[in-house]
C-alpha cells in the first residue's frame, strides 16, 4: 500500500548552475546534497531533488514546465531580485483573482511557479 508521496524530481545538465539557482537564488530550504543531486524541504513532508541528468530517459525530461508550484512570501520583491540576478521568467509576475503568481526557470529551462 502507498503511503505518501517522498519526492518529485526535476532533472538538470548543468548541476553547478543549478545549485546557484536553487540554493542561492531561489534559496530553498537544503535537506542534503551530493555530487549529483540537492533535496530541499526538510520534515516529514514531500521532498524536491533537484538531480543531474545522468541518463537518456531524464535527458529528456530537462527543460519543461514542471508542473511544480512554490508559495512563496513578499514575491514581489524576491521577482525583482530574480530579475536583477538575471534569473528568466515564462511569465512575469502578474496579479490574479487567487493572488499573485510568476513563472521562472532555471538555468536548464525547468519552470516553476511562484504564488504569494
């Protein structure tokens, strides 16, 4: 029987890349770290790993909207400091009925959305 979901994975091609985006950029919250994978979200909760492409199958997977959402604090000033390192955006952050939301990517092209 399923219990509960451990983690999703987001593949990436260039891990240094990414664990400046993740770590420092982003600044997620750091469970662990290897040479090829980063897990974020500590507790009891479901994880994200964040792990270098090493074969065909996750090769494919690198560069794609993930589906993934992140709630974020006072996105407004965190999508200007994004935006002044650099950081790209699918979408700009814009304010909705259900509040207000950005899409960035990581430096492989991954998306994630932000929400406040």
């Amino acid at each position: 029987m399923v219990e509960k979901m451990k983690n999703i994975v987001v593949f990436v091609r260039d891990f240094e890349k990414a664990q400046r985006f993740y770590k420092e950029q982003l600044r997620l919250p750091l469970v662990q770290e290897s040479q090829a994978i980063m897990e974020f979200f500590p507790g009891d909760g479901t994880t994200l790993g964040v792990s270098l492409a090493m074969h065909e199958a996750a090769l494919s997977l690198v560069g794609r909207h993930t589906g993934i959402t992140l709630q974020v604090k006072d996105i407004e000033p965190l999508c200007r400091e994004l935006e002044e390192a650099g950081v790209a955006f699918a979408e700009p952050l814009e304010k909705t009925p259900w509040g207000k939301m950005a899409v960035v990517k990581d430096p492989d092209g991954n998306q994630f959305a932000l929400v406040e």
